[in-house]
DNA sequence: TGCATTCATGATCCTAGAGTCAGGTTACTG
DNA sequence: CAGTAACCTGACTCTAGGATCATGAATGCA
C-alpha cells in the first residue's frame, strides 16, 4: 500500500475543515467562531460533525447550550495549528518575504517595551516582521503555550511553566505629572496633595496595592478620572494634564519638555518575563542566543531594574 | 487578520494536491508516480505546477526530458509528509488502532533477523503494528531520513549520518548444505569440493569478498545456480538441495533434521546497525530505551556477534 | 412562562478543483 | 533522423464539499 493512501481512503478530510476546526478550537465554541453568522454556524456545526466522523472520535461536547473542544480535540487544534504555520512560513519564505514573529502582551507593555525598540529587535532576530499581538495576560499565556504566539510578555506568576523564559526584570512605577504641578522643588508628596490625578478602574492587581501604598505614605489624591487600561491613563496625563501613576516604562509616551517623572519610593512586585514557544523557535531558526538578546534588549534601560 | 487568513487567501491550496507533490517527490519524477497512467502524468504535472504558483517557489526543474524535485520541494515534501504521519496517527490512535511502526530493511534481513522476533519485538514496543518494508539499503538510509521510515536495519557504511543508531554486531556467514553433504564427518572444504552449489549473481559487495574467500581456500565448487537475493538462494538451498553461503541468520528457514549449517571461518565485515528517525521516535512517543532494547533484541542470538 | 442563545439538521445550490481526453514540445537513443 | 520517453497544456466533464436558507431542539435566564 502506497504512503498515506489510508489517510485519504475514507473521504471527510479537507483542509477548509481543518480550518474551521482551528477556528472554533480558539474561539471555544461555534457561535464565538462564526460571530453572529447563521451561515457559518451552521457549516461550522456541520463540518465539526464531519471532522469527527473522519477520525472517529469526539471532538467536541455540549456543556449546557454550547459546545466545548475535548483534550482529544485540542490535540488536534495544536497539530492543525503547527501544520499550518509550517505551511505559511514556507511561503513567506519562498516568496522572499521576511519571516513573521508574533509578540503578544498587554498593549501597554506593546506600546511602552517593544515598539520603541522594534529596529533594535530587528537587529538581533534578523529579517523579520514583528507582529505585535496585543492580549490580556492570560490569553498571551495560553498562546505561548499552544503556539499560536512565538514570544511573549508578561508577569512571571503567569508564565506558563513549559515555555522557555528569560528575566526581564521587575517593573518601576513613576509619578507623571505636568512640569507645573513640581513647581519650586516640590517634591512627590506635595504632588499628590495638590494636584488633579487620574487612576485606574477598580480591580486589578495593580490597583489593590496602589491602594495600600497611599494608605501606607497617607497620601490621598484628588481623583477626577478612572481608566481602564495604562494607555488610556497616561493619554488622560497627556491630554487633561492630570498626574498618575504609571509603569516608567511609560515615559516614551511624553513630552520631556511638558511632564517631569519622578520615580515612586515603590516597587510593586512585578517581575516580567519574556516567554516562548520552543517549537516554534526552532522551526523559525531563532537559536537561544537571539532570544536571549532578545530579552537583554527589552530589558535594557527604561524602567526595568 | 485572523489567524492563516493569509495562507488561505489565494486559492490553490489543496490536501489533494499536497498529496499529488509528495507522490511525486517519493517517486522522484512524474513518470513513475504516474505508473504508466497518462491521465495521472498529466494531472500530476498540472498539479505540480499549481502547487509551485501556490507557494510561488520552484518545486521541480527539468534536467534531460524528466524533472527533478528542487531543495526547496524536498523540504515541503518533508513538511507533508511529517503532516500527513501526525493525522494519520491520530486518527490511528482515536480509533483504538495500534500504532504502526515501520521498520525498513532488505528482504532477507527483515525475514530472518526480525520475523521470528516480531512477537518480542512488540513486548519492548507496546501494543503496536510492526510494517515491515522490504527495500535496497540505499532506500532504508533515505527512508529514514526522511521520516517515511521509523526504523532502518542495513550496513554500517550505508547508515546515514543525522539518524540515531544502535550498534547490532557483525553478520557471521555459514555453510548451508543438506545432511548428506556432511557425511562421515566431512569439513567444510569437503563439502565445497564435492557438492553442488549455489551463490548469488554477481554485482553486489557480498559477490566480491566471496570470490576473494574462494581463491584465498583453493575452493573451487561446482555451481549450478545463481540467485538474485539471498531469500532466493536460500530456497534454492531447501528445495533444490544444492549447498551455500548464507548469511548465519538463516537458519531460521530451514529444518534441522535435513540441513546442517557450519560457520564459516570468514567474517565478511557487515557491521549491522539499528537506525532511527528520531522526530518520529518522539512522534510516536517511543523513548531512547525501548529504542535500544529493541536494538539489543535483534541483535540476541542467531548469527549477530 | 416567555424569550433569547446556542447548536443541529434537512434541503438545495454553487464552485473549486479532481478526472479525462487529445494533442502538443523537448530531449534522449539507436 | 525516426522513434520514443517524459512532460506540458487546453478544453472539457464530473463531483465532493462549501455556501445558503429555513427550521427545530435544548438550555438557560428574566
């Protein structure tokens, strides 16, 4: 019998099944992946069926009203999602286009860590392009882990324990706050009596321990504004001219001329790491030299210690 | 963009047509792909070009009136065929099949050093299908390099550098003739004096230094037949009732009460090794011990040193 | 209990791409 | 130089499987 041929006896496989198969895997469930299409819900219901009858085995179980992927069909996802990178890189390849990689971390960590380095990345991965992959920390976990993302960024108590990891150091948070409000050497105290402040949404990790720590030096702002995300704060400090705290790594977003920035006697324990696929790595030819130049580079300067 | 949007952007992609280029490859050119089916000629080169517009890449170029598979398609067909192993597998597995292992050798070693062994084998394996594939040693170096093959039994010489192997020992030779031959306590160059023999056709390694033996004992037998393989030669041996040569393991295929076998004293220097594919020892989650329990298996007993 | 969400399924249409046939062209070979 | 082996191409037909629409069933929620 000739390679493969039992493969391919029984029809019921083809690669636009393959597809939406990924597709639902990563949404979780159908209507997620068809996203409010009643055409692809019911192909997609209907070519999730005949997925399983090819291979014989359920890929999927109801769970109240939805459908959640099995162990056995999240092993099928990775290889489909492994398949299908191999393909795409070839030719990306053999197109003479440079090799993507993809970063995802939060968007604040995207726009204040990586960006401002991306030719300095550049230099060390070689020709490629850096696909910026913003993802709240849980998502950039489970990506890193299941490959769709090559590196990425984000705290270490959320790392993936079977990812490669590299140091980045911990985060320094700073007081920003418009050149005036620091008039004749006032100092951080005196900032945060007297001057409009903007924070974060309730919630997070962050905010629970920025609480503690104004109880704990007895400071207490006059807020007129909550965020929902770093980004959103620190275009609030631009824009409104209130004072904030933010990550120092935040400083590349202002105006040295306008806002002065002055270093909170503070560390919030945030140790972030840099993470990877390993799979990955190698099937893109970055040995761990470059990854761990890579992680030295992020590091480097700019409010990691 | 979603994920592999971009793969599937352009149409031209198909398993189909994956498989086609992978048949191809194997074969080494169209023509013996095709197997003399004209329609499959003409599909396959249609085919071939479309894959090639796909990934906008060379896969073949014509050298004399055939064409030849280029680096760049050798590398896909690596892809495809390692992508095709993994579904295979799963599917394989899902449907409560055993695993198949396939283990790739020249015929007569596949029928005398693993055939009787099958049963053991599969205690050092697991609950597996063993494939035996009978093929030239040129052919069980490439096969396992390239991944069609899991595990490879040849010479020394002819293992290939990048796979994993065990050492199996010296293949010893010995005499085959029928009881008779041996009478009143004649020795080897008795019975190669008086009876009649067989020996393989010329042309191979083995012919050589057999030849040299010959000459260097003053044997001159009188042969009356000359087989193409070893398993020929051997059944020429049982049914026919000639003497010969045989590599020592294959007394398995005879009956003891009519031939006697005796050692010759003459090594002709096969060193014998296990070879392995390792991406696909990992595939199938078969560990370096089993590997090498394997290894120490074949090479237990019956004409290995 | 009514209503929305989510998935399943039957019926039908449409299309990319497989399959087939009938010529080519090119390069090797006796 | 004729013959042939190996591949290419155009012009079809055929079909598996994708696309669409309509509807039903199960679950959960207000």
């Amino acid at each position: 019998m000739n390679a493969f041929d039992r493969l391919f006896l029984d029809s019921g496989l083809s690669l636009d099944r393959l597809r939406t198969f990924l597709e639902i895997a990563e949404a979780g469930n159908i209507a997620k992946a068809a996203k409010g299409d009643s055409n692809r819900q019911s192909q997609f219901s209907r070519q999730l069926k005949e997925l399983e009858g090819f291979f014989g085995v359920a890929l999927s179980r109801k769970v109240g009203r939805r459908i959640e992927i099995t162990e056995e069909g999240h092993r099928l996802a990775g290889m489909i999602r492994r398949h299908f990178s191999e393909l795409d890189d070839f030719r990306e390849v053999m197109s003479g286009r440079p090799t993507a990689i993809r970063i995802g971390a939060a968007a604040s960590v995207l726009e204040w860590m990586v960006l401002p380095k991306v030719k300095r990345c550049r230099e060390v991965l070689g020709e490629v392009v850096l696909e910026l992959e913003p993802c709240r920390s849980a998502d950039v976990a489970r990506g890193v882990s299941d490959g769709r993302l090559d590196f990425g960024i984000l705290r270490e108590d959320a790392a993936p324990a079977e990812a490669k990891r590299w140091k980045l150091g911990r985060i320094g948070y700073a007081l920003f706050a418009p050149k005036a409000a620091w008039r004749s050497g006032a100092g951080i105290a005196s900032v945060f009596a007297r001057h409009d402040f903007g924070e974060l949404l309730p919630g997070g990790q962050f905010h629970d321990r920025y609480r503690d720590l104004l109880v704990q030096q007895k400071w207490s702002p006059r807020v007129i504004a909550r965020a929902g995300s770093f980004l959103q704060l620190a275009k609030l400090v631009r824009t409104e001219g209130v004072a904030a705290v933010l990550p120092a790594t935040a400083a590349v977003e202002f105006d040295a001329a306008k806002l002065r920035s002055q270093p909170l006697p503070w560390k919030h324990e945030r140790s972030m790491m840099l993470v990877a696929n390993s799979r990955n790595l190698e099937r893109l030819g970055i040995r761990p030299g470059s990854a761990s130049a890579l992680a030295k580079l992020l590091a480097w300067e700019g409010g990691l210690l």
